[in-house]
C-alpha cells in the first residue's frame, strides 16, 4: 500500500459465488502478515463476519449510531480505541455498500478526508445488486 499513490480508491464487483469474499480474505491476511493494518467492515453485522479476522459494521467503526444526521461528520476522539484504528489503518474495506445510505458513505469520506487523507478504500459489492445511473438518475435496468 503506497500512501503517495495517486490511486486510492478500488471498487471490487462481482457476481455471488464468483470469490470476492475469498479474494479479500487473502488480502487482508497477505497485507496484514506484511505488516499493513486494515480495517474490515461491512454493512451489517452477518456480511462482518466473512471476514478472515476483526471485521465490523461500518456504523461500529466510524461510530454512526443507528440515527445519524446527514450532514454531521461523527466525532471520534483520536485516542480512543476506534480514532486510533482509523488513524493507523492503511486501507478501508467496506463490503455490500448497495445496503448503506448515501448519506454514510459520505460522512465516511468526510471523517476520513479530515482523519487520513491519505488512506485506501476498497468498496465491494455484487454485481446484480446494484445497478449503472444514467441520464437524469434514472436506473437502467438490462433484461438478461
């Protein structure tokens, strides 16, 4: 992980059963065994527990709470067990992000352009789930 490189956004797609969940596994163990810190999280509880070790919802890890406002960024203390996990963490992976608001992912941007504003983001989903905005937002839907 090159905190210099200019790329630090990656969206992972796919359809199920096609190994998003063992691909990431094997990137977190890999990165981690190297000595990288990664915080793994998801949109719900069920979907933290693929994990290979230490996932949790994204609401936990960035302390949104259940009723958060749209546009207040959450204050997390830099020294507390959650502010020091964000600080350290070289990447962020957030799995099924078509179940987050809208409004989560960008109070997550916000907090993290404040926190770390060198750090990766690894966004996963898949791929039937969600679908391409064209025009004036409208979805297209494909008849396979």
């Amino acid at each position: 992980m090159d905190p210099n490189s200019i790329n630090r956004l990656f969206f992972l797609s796919g359809d199920g059963g096609t190994g998003k969940t063992f691909l990431l596994n094997f990137l977190l163990f890999n990165l981690r065994r190297l000595g990288n810190k990664v915080l793994a999280t998801a949109s719900t509880g069920i979907a933290s527990t693929k994990f290979y070790a230490g996932g949790m919802t994204l609401h936990s890890a960035f302390r949104l709470g259940i009723n958060h406002e749209p546009d207040q960024i959450p204050s997390i203390p830099v020294q507390s067990y959650f502010g020091r996990r964000i600080i350290e963490s070289n990447l962020i992976i957030v799995d099924e992000i078509t179940m987050l608001e809208k409004t989560v992912l960008e109070n997550v941007d916000k907090l993290c352009r404040i926190m770390v504003p060198k750090i990766s983001i690894c966004l996963l989903q898949e791929r039937l789930l969600s679908f391409p905005v064209i025009g004036n937002n409208h979805f297209l839907l494909l008849k396979i």
